[in-house]
C-alpha cells in the first residue's frame, strides 16, 4: 500500500467510469453498449445521445494502473466522466446516478492501492451536492468532482453555497472540469470542443465564483482547475478591469477582492502541453498553486511534465511541488486506504 511521500509523483487529474456502474443507469435512461461491448453511451427515453461515449481504459481500474506504472506515477487521483455524470435532467435522478458512480469507484480503488477517487457531484443542485460529498467522504473519497454546469445557471448559483461550505469544512478540493452532455451544447462546442469550448467552460466557471464572492466567503476552500484554468491565467486583467467597471451586473456583485488575487486562491493542473505555459502559470500565481496532471486515459493525456520521459525543465523545489507536494498537502490523500 503505498503511502504518499514528498519524492512521490502523484497525479491529480485522471479518469475512471468503472463499466458496472452503467449496468444500473439513471433513471429514464438506457445504457446501450457498441456491438463489441468497448464503449457504451447513455440515451434517454427518445434515444437521444447525451454525452459522448465512454470506452476503451476509462472503463477499466487495472488499465488505468497499467497506463500508471507505464509512466512511473506512484499516485492517481482518479475522477469520473462527466459527460456521464452530467447527463440526467432531474436533479434527484442525478444525485442517485452520482452515488451510485461514487459507490462503484470506492469499490474498484478499494482494490487498487495506488490510486485514490473523487466523489462524483450532482451540478443541478447545491444541496445534492453537497450532501453527495458528504456521502462520499465518509466512503474515502479524497475530493469531489463537478461539472462546470454552462446550461444549468452557472457555478455562481447560490444554491452551491452548502457544497462550497461543506467542502472547506470537510478539508475536501473540488476539481471543476468541462464536460458536453446537453445535445444543444453541441452546435455552440462544434469541432473545437477540446481546444477551444471546453477551456472556455472552464473559464466562464471560474469567473462565475468569482464574481460570486465565492474566493472571499471560503477562503480555505480548494478548488482545482483543469487544463491549466482554460483561458483565465492569460485574460484575467480583463475579466478584472470588466468586473470594476460592470455597471449593470446581471447578479449582484458581491466580490470585494480582486480578480488577480482569486487567481492565487485557485489551484491549477498541468494539462496544458506547453513548457511555456506551466512556467508562466508558476510566474503568475507561484508554484504552491500547480497540480501535476495527465487527463489519463485520454487521447489529449498530458504526459509531459509528469509522465517517465517527461521534461526536466523545473527547479529542484518546484518539480518537487507541483509534482507531488503540492497534492499531498492539498488532499486528504490517506483516506480510502486500509493500511
Ligand atoms: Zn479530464
């Protein structure tokens, strides 16, 4: 059972939708599985598609241990797939489906001491959501997972207030990631859905708590950014001087501290495939903020930084914290282990 150490490579953002848990899907939903049985997809009572498929090693704990020990990782932080997660349109059907998602990874990690998983959160609603978290952390989850919810109001709801508030107080990062799962997302996402929507969402996500306030009433909260914060470490002096100036916000403003200041409240993964951009994001809010990511099991995966060949490029210090420290220090990493 390995435990986690400072010299230990440990990757925050990776992928895993154990395939049990679409022999019981949400609730006026089918799961319908390709003839070879290697992806399956949720479709709801019109046999409308909703999100895309899942498929090949993100279905399969041992595969992603496999792709683990290949690229000399000695911890992964493992989380579901959203577009999966994100899929019901009822809020309780979804909370269900999450629990069920968040069981299922309990039960596939339990067997699997090098990684450790993140509750699976609801986005309709708040209270769900939070109440999933609790849930889940009393199963071992190490952090919560949520989808940056685009079509259902935002991250900036107020019903999330509980989920924020039970997160600081339960020590538990949540990691805010992209996903597609409304068929009319689709026509607005086109080609681009990776490089350029999906950052997008991330953006809009995280702009959304901010101008919330959500940076200053949870000061000790974590939240994660994938894909390296999208777009926001490189136009955040215009969301800022846009937020002074807002004259008629469509929510009240409610942030009395500065967007360049959340900047540094935020926690950010590598993900990005660029040198450039992780040594810029260390310039811009300090090594203490970066995660070392994969996005594993994923044609995008970012094995660069954190991967066995991957580049030797940072100070002693700071390789040592974004590659591990820096999520030991962040997640409650020895919960879910039995040693
Ligand atoms: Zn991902």
């Amino acid at each position: 059972m390995p435990e986690p150490s400072p010299s230990m490579k440990i990757d925050v953002h990776s992928h895993l939708m154990p395939s049990a848990v679409f022999g019981h899907p949400p609730r006026d939903f089918r799961s319908k599985w390709s003839p070879d049985r290697a992806s399956v997809v949720l479709e709801d009572e019109v046999s409308e598609r909703r999100g895309r498929p899942a498929k090949g090693d993100l279905l399969d704990a041992s595969a992603i241990v496999a792709r683990q020990k290949e690229q000399q990782v000695d911890l992964s932080i493992v989380g579901g797939w959203v577009d999966a997660m994100a899929a019901p349109t009822n809020a309780e059907s979804q909370s269900d489906w999450c629990r069920l998602i968040s069981s299922e990874l309990a039960t596939a990690v339990e067997r699997q001491a090098s990684l450790r998983w993140l509750a699976s959160l609801p986005d309709l609603d708040g209270g769900l959501a939070a109440e999933e978290l609790g849930v889940a952390a009393r199963a071992g989850a190490v952090g919560g997972i949520l989808a940056t919810s685009f079509m259902n109001g935002g991250l900036g709801r107020a019903d999330l207030e509980p989920l924020w508030a039970n997160a600081e107080r339960l020590g538990l990062p949540i990691m805010i990631h992209p996903g597609v799962y409304d068929p009319s997302e689709t026509p607005i996402a086109g080609e681009l859905l990776i490089p350029v929507f999906y950052p997008y969402l991330t953006t809009r996500a995280a702009v959304e708590m901010i101008r919330a306030g959500v940076p200053d009433r949870y000061p000790d909260l974590k939240v994660v950014l994938v894909h390296a914060g999208g777009f926001l470490p490189y136009q955040f002096g215009r969301v800022e001087h846009w937020l002074a100036t807002d004259r008629v916000p469509t929510v009240p403003k409610q942030s009395p501290s500065t967007t360049s200041s959340a900047l540094s409240w935020f926690y950010y993964d590598t993900v990005v495939h660029s040198r450039k951009v992780v040594e810029f994001l260390i310039d811009l809010v300090g090594s203490s903020q970066l995660l070392a990511g994969s996005d594993c099991p994923f044609a995008m995966s970012d094995w660069s930084l954190i991967g066995a060949n991957g580049d030797d490029y940072l100070g002693s210090s700071d390789r040592a914290a974004i590659l591990g420290a820096n999520a030991e220090r962040i997640f409650p990493l020895h919960r879910g282990t039995t040693s």
